[in-house]
C-alpha cells in the first residue's frame, strides 16, 4: 500500500539533533590550556593577548566541538570538570607534539636535523664525548650522532671517503685537505705486564727503554704518536728495541701482559684495565713524550651538522684529570 500524497515519515529527534566531535580547532587547545593552568579567565585572555570574551567565545566552541563542558565557571571560581581534567592532559600532549612537529620542520629546513658520523679514539672517548653528546642531546635532540672508534690513521681515512663527518684524532694531520683545533693534550706512558720488574716503579726515564724489548705499531697507524715516541728517543739518543709491531691496542696489552715487553699507550688507556687484562701504566720522563688531541674535518665541507658538533665540543664543560693544552 502507497502512502497518501504528501505523507511524510516521522523523523526521530535524535536524527535531527547535530552529533558532538566537530572539528577542534589548534588555537582552541592552547586557549583552553591557558585557562586550566591558570584558572582565571582574565589572566588567560592576557596571557594569550586576546579579550576576555573572545577567549570565552572560544571556549564555547571548543567545548561543542568535544560535546562536554569542560570548564565550570562561577562569580567565584573557575575549576575544571572531571571531563576537562581529561581531556586537560591530551590538550597538553596534542600542542607539546605540534610544537614539537615545528621545530623539527625548521631544524631540517636549515639542514640541523639528521645524523652525524663521528669518529673517535679512546681518549676522546673517556675525556670528550660524554659532555659533547650530554650537549648535542639537550640542545639539538633532532641530531642523531653515530659513534666510530678507530685510531688516528684509519680515521683519516675515513673522513676522505665521506664515512665519518668529523674525526677526534693524535696529532694536527698535514695537508690543506684538513682543518681541525685543539683539544687537549695528553702524555704518553709505557705499559707493561704486572710482573715486569718495571711494575712496582714510578716511572722510568726514557733512556732506559735502551735495554728494553718493545711493542710498537705501524706509523700509518698513528703518525702523531709515533713520531712523538721516536722523538723522545732521539732526544735521548738511544735507538728503540722493537720486538713486536702490532696495530690493536688491545692485542698489545694482551703481549704486554704476559711477555717481558714494554709497550705505549696515552696515559688515558695506560690507566684503563680491561676484563682479565691487566696492564701497569709507568710514567715516562726526560722526556715526557707527549701528544696533542685534535678534532678535523674536510677543509670546505662543514655541514651545519658538524659546525652544531663543533659548537658542542667547543663548549663543552672542563673534565675532571683532563691534561690542559700547551702550546
């Protein structure tokens, strides 16, 4: 059976009321942020610049757009309703993100986001780093930093080849490819194995090393230390015993441990033991060798993450028993 002409079906009131959850509006969360914290509609007007009933205005809307009162308000008080306390802390989390979004666009937009491939030695790493990251992770928490421990030689090496961005290396490297600053300066040690009758000594003057087999590495290794420890023996006047030339620090502290040889290290690592290896540090003197800790880069190739690394490293707190530099 056809309805009559003109019959209309009952529509339920439900239907035709407008559902809650329209859009929420950015500027609406901060508005309303501002009142909860607050809890005084004039201080929030006058914290966010804007007129009292603007920010009333806003408020309204925002809370048709939840569909629940979310502020209560007398001539007396302004309190949050269990529904705003709520929607309160989400409130927070939306606009710290946004915010948090922001930063982030403007970080990559000037080329201060993404990662830095750093690369490091041991002292570097025990007296450097810990500060820098320290820094670089409250100050640019968008940089990620990737650590590459290797020596001085395969360092460079890698900087040429684009792997690492920036290199913390012994020695100034030669070369107009190269720039880099000073950072510290260390003295370097002898190492030997805990029942070397030089263990129970303070120190030994470097003549003596004269009558002493050695360990030593490859120069390409290290060219600063090698250099450094040659010319202590010249200034000396005494030619060097070398025994055993051997690249991994580690493998020299295992030699150095169980042969009557004497290794070298920086007084960093020469204080450093290490699980069932036990080394003993023994101070060298007249002279002291020594050698200098530097941070390089590609002359020309400095990336606004490396010049925010260097920025970091530049001012970076004193650390404690950090040897100071001399010039």
């Amino acid at each position: 059976m056809f309805p009559e002409a003109g019959y209309r079906p009952a529509v339920h009131k439900a239907v035709r009321q407008r559902a809650p959850g329209g859009n929420v509006e950015f500027r609406h969360l901060e508005s309303f942020l501002a009142i909860a914290e607050e809890l005084h509609f004039g201080r929030a007007a006058a914290r966010l610049h804007l007129a009292q009933p603007s920010l009333s205005q806003q408020l309204q809307r925002l809370e048709r757009s939840v569909g629940a009162e979310l502020v209560a308000r007398t001539s007396h008080e302004v309190r949050l309703t269990p529904a705003g306390e709520v929607f309160r802390e989400q409130a927070r989390a939306i606009v710290m993100q946004a915010h948090k979004a922001a930063q982030t666009a403007r970080e990559a937009a000037a080329g201060r986001s993404g990662t830095i491939n750093v690369g490091y030695n041991f002292a570097a790493g025990q007296h450097v780093l810990p500060a820098v990251l320290g820094k670089m992770h409250a100050e640019h928490p968008t940089v990620g930093v990737t650590l590459h421990e290797m020596r001085t030689g395969p360092q460079l090496q890698a900087l040429r080849a684009g792997d690492v961005d920036v290199a913390m290396v012994y020695g100034r490297p030669v070369g107009s490819e190269f720039e880099s600053r000073p950072l510290a300066q260390f003295p370097l040690v002898a190492v030997v194995g805990p029942n070397h009758k030089w263990a129970g000594r303070p120190g030994a003057s470097f003549s003596e090393l004269a009558h002493e087999p050695c360990i030593l590495f490859g120069r390409e290794q290290c060219p600063a230390m090698y250099d450094a420890i040659y010319g202590a023996a010249s200034t000396s006047g005494i030619a060097l015993n070398i025994e055993y030339e051997i690249d991994d620090p580690g493998a020299v502290a295992i030699m150095a441990s169980v042969k009557p040889v004497v290794g070298f290290a920086s007084a960093v690592r020469g204080r450093h033991v290490c699980g069932s290896v036990r080394t003993v540090p023994v101070r060298l003197y007249d002279p002291v060798p020594t050698i200098d800790l530097h941070i390089t880069w590609l002359s020309g190739r400095m990336s606004p993450l490396t010049e925010l690394f260097l920025d970091c490293v530049e001012s970076r707190d004193a650390v404690p028993g950090e040897e100071p530099l001399q010039v």
